[in-house]
C-alpha cells in the first residue's frame, strides 16, 4: 500500500500545479478513508477489500480520485492490469477521461508510459490498459480476464440509469484472483429493497470482503461555507440534501415533493375539449403555445399545449405517443395531430426539437403553422429544468389531474454539473411528458404578460350574443385571434391554419 499512496503523494499533480501530497493539507480523510483502503493488500497480496465503496458529496475528488486510482493501478504494477472505468453516462465518462488525460499531460514522466487509443489509455511499459465507459454503453460482457489484474472503477453508480451494466462488470472481477470493485459515488435514492445500488452499498457496509466510507456531509477544506449556501438557494431542497449533504434521498426523485407538485393540481381543470376563448377573468387570450418532445422508439412522443393567463400557465392538452423497435412513433401522425391543434387553439405557437422533424417542420410551416425550433443541449436543458422547478414551486403551473404525468414528475432526479443542474429520469422512467410541459412553459414564460386583445366598443356583446344564435360566433372569434397572432408572432397571416 505504501507504494501506491507514495504513487498518488509524488506523480498526481493537480490542475494548480501542486503536487497531491502537497495539497492534501488538512484532508487526511482523504488519504486514510479514501486511497488507503482502495490499496491495502492481504498477505497474498490480493486487495484486502474486494468491495470499496466511497460515498462523497459533490466536489470532493470523485471524478479526479477515480482518475488517480486508475492511473495508479495501471502503471504502477510490474503486473499488466486491465482497468475499466464506468461512469453514469457520456458526459461523465468525458470527465474522468479528462482528469486521466490532465494528469497525464502534468507529468512528463507518465506522459511517457501512457498512449491514447480512442478512450483507451494504454501504458507501454506493463502493457496495462484503461478504459473509461458510459454505463449505458451497448454492453460490458466480454470485458474482464484478458489481464493478470483486473479493477472496476464505478464512477457516481447512484445516478446509473439502469444496472444492466453493473451486471457483468461485477461478474467479471471472479475472472482472475486479483480483482476488486471500488465505487465512488454521491448519495442515492430509496434506501431498501427498491434500490439495487443501497444493496451494493449495504454489502460493503457488512461483509467482511467490503469497505464503506461515507462522508457525514461536507467535509473537504476546499468547500467553502458560502458556496454551501449558494448551493442551498439554486438547488431544489432534496437535491441540496442528497448531493450536497450527503444524504440518501426516500422518495422517488429529488427534483420537487409531491405535497409542491398537488399545489399546482386543479381538480376542476380537464383535457380541453374546446380551446378556451377568454381567461378566467374574462379577458381574451393572446395564444397557446405547444410543446413538442419527439422520442421514436426508445422514448416517448409527447406533445403539451398550455396558455398563459396573466401570471399563472394553464395546461390544455397533453397528448402521447410510444413507439418501438418494431413499430417507431409515427411522424406523420404527430405532423397530424400539429395540424389539429393549430385548428383547436389560435393562435398556436408551436416549440420542437428539430432532430428528424425538419421535413415535418417545413411541411407545418407552409400550412401557416408557426414552429419555433428548440435544440437540446446542456445549457437549454438546465434553462428547462430550472423554469419547471419555479413554475411548480411557486405554483405558477396550474394542470389538469393526470396520473401518468404526476408520476414522470415525482420520479425526476437533478443531476449537478459544473455548468449547473438538469433534470433526468431514473432506471425504467421517463421524462417526456415533463419536457413537453417544461418547452410549452419556458416559451409561454419567456415573453412578458401581453395586454388582452383590445375589442371595439360593443363588440364582446355583438360576439356572445349574436342576433343569429346565443352561442359565440366562433369564425368571428377566430378572426380576432389571427389578427393577435399577427401582432405577437409578426405573420402577416396570423400564423394561423389556411385553410
């Protein structure tokens, strides 16, 4: 063990320069509670623990520690090691490689023993290699046995969306006698049965083979006291809990509670079966927005139209489509229900992802439909994320009762990144429904409240109560609401359906 700490102490320099032994400073936690056990040998000179498993808040060395131990492993042993890397997804697998890559690039002397081969990094001197994969990778069978020494690095496991991988990576460690499983991972959801990652964690915790360390809150030095405040006032409370603190979420999700979500539930509300006219306080409407996430086969289409009414955003319709590998979601099928909507609700202001949509997009845009393209990306994913926490925190949204919709909802998790948080679903979820919802809302929001149509004098009686009929005229109505869209959305015809 004294030789890999010494590894770690003299060859990891960190991005300011420092050397790791010289900055560890006051944080011997994480030289006893973190790299001791993950090095410490038996008499065989086999890991002492087959099962290490480290449970860290957020910014206390995960990604950069699990950089090191691999950097550690595959070059320090006369041994060749095979040394698989599996990180929550692409993103974070793009992190550790990074960290890998930086440490690499700070020591001349490693720089030169490791050589890139795609994600692979391989060491010539032993002829050791790593390897840093997504868990949501294809598969990881196969992997393991083609070494003398074999190690599984699990980077964040409690946000894996599935553990379809964790599978035959910790099947793969019986494949030789020198293997062992270290988890460096923030705290996770559902303590007990229904958790597959509490149980990993439990066997560490009891058996003897296993090692735990979790950190009772923010422990490094290099966390300041006013970013853990910052942090309490940008991140949904039970994130703030589970990643900051430490501390293993009960419920489904940690984005919003059920007793925030009930708040913006109205009982009274339903599915519109004609689109409203007028506000609840009698105004005429500006418009709907509709909000379009498209998912063919894996994921779910689904399409939210809302409205705004002064401060608060109404949900009118909530439609959904799931596809499969033998039966996609079809396209023309959804351009359909586009072309209905615009005829329920007009104005309509029409937001959607433009991956596979862009012959669907033209084809509505000759129709008079007004489409407005959103691309997904990190930063537009966290604008999403952050306006549909506010909107149902402080009530804003107001929705008609939908079970499905509730449970997308409930079961949302916030996955912290340096840029920021994003929602995401959980292993078996979804989150289609709710970033329609979020695309309609963020568009509906982002302009401010507009004025109420404005009627000429007389001319709301002459519509309620024409000569003719006590019903409202409604191609009247609908004269007056493509003349609004031609003001808001600057078409000359509207924006409208020709028809």
């Amino acid at each position: 063990m004294s030789g890999e700490l010494e590894f770690v102490r003299q060859e990891i320099t960190l991005a300011d320069g420092r050397r790791f032994g010289a900055a560890v400073g006051v944080d011997g936690w994480l030289e006893r509670d973190l790299l001791a056990p993950v090095f410490a040998r038996d008499a065989a000179g086999l890991p002492a623990y087959r099962l290490v498993y480290l449970e860290l808040p957020r910014g206390h060395w995960k990604s950069g520690g699990a950089a090191a131990i691999a950097l550690t492993e595959a070059t320090l042993d006369d041994e060749p090691t095979d040394v698989v890397v599996a990180a929550a997804d692409r993103d974070q697998a793009a992190i550790v490689l990074e960290n890998i890559d930086s440490y690499v690039a700070r020591n001349p002397r490693l720089a030169g023993l490791v050589h890139v081969r795609g994600d692979e990094r391989i060491v010539g001197e032993n002829g050791s290699r790593i390897q840093v994969i997504a868990s949501d990778a294809p598969s990881a069978w196969g992997l393991g046995g083609t070494h003398r020494r074999f190690r599984v690095i699990a980077d964040e496991l409690t946000v894996w969306k599935t553990g379809a991988m964790w599978e035959p990576l910790i099947s793969a460690t019986g494949k030789v006698a020198d293997a062992q499983t270290v988890v460096l991972s923030n705290a996770g959801f559902d303590p007990g049965d229904r958790s597959w990652q509490w149980k990993v964690r439990e066997s560490a915790e009891r058996e003897p083979w296993g090692y735990l360390f979790s950190a009772p809150g923010v422990i490094a030095s290099w966390i300041t006291a006013g970013w853990v405040e910052q942090m309490r006032a940008l991140l949904p409370p039970p994130a703030f809990e589970r990643v900051i603190m430490n501390r293993w979420s009960a419920g489904v999700g940690d984005f919003v509670s059920e007793a925030q979500w009930r708040a913006c539930v109205e009982e009274s509300l339903a599915p519109a079966a004609k689109a409203p006219w007028f506000s609840r306080t009698g105004r005429a409407l500006n418009g709907f927005v509709a909000g379009l996430d498209l998912g063919l086969v894996k994921d779910r289409t689904a399409l939210a139209v809302v409205h705004r009414d002064d401060e608060q955003v109404l949900l009118d319709e909530l439609l959904v489509w799931q596809g499969s590998k033998a039966e996609p979601v079809s396209i023309a099928s959804v351009e359909r229900a586009l072309v209905a909507a615009a005829r329920k609700y007009r104005p309509l202001r029409v937001v959607a992802d433009p991956w596979q949509l862009h012959g669907s997009i033209q084809r509505l845009r000759s129709l008079g439909i007004f489409v407005e393209e959103f691309s997904f990306g990190t930063g537009s994913v966290q604008r999403l994320s952050q306006t549909l926490y506010h909107a149902i925190t402080s009530a804003t949204l107001r929705v008609f009762p939908d079970v499905e919709l509730e449970r997308e909802v409930l079961g949302l998790v916030v996955k912290e990144s340096a840029g920021g948080w994003r929602i995401d679903h959980r292993a078996g979820g979804y989150s289609d429904r709710a970033i329609a919802l979020a695309m309609a809302l963020h568009a509906a929001l982002a302009y401010p409240a507009r004025p109420p149509v404005r009627l000429a004098p007389g001319e709301l009686e002459r519509l309620l109560f024409p000569t003719s009929t006590l019903e409202p005229s409604e191609r009247h109505l609908t004269e007056i609401m493509d003349r609004a869209a031609a003001r808001e959305f600057g078409h000359g015809d509207g924006g409208g359906l020709r028809w």
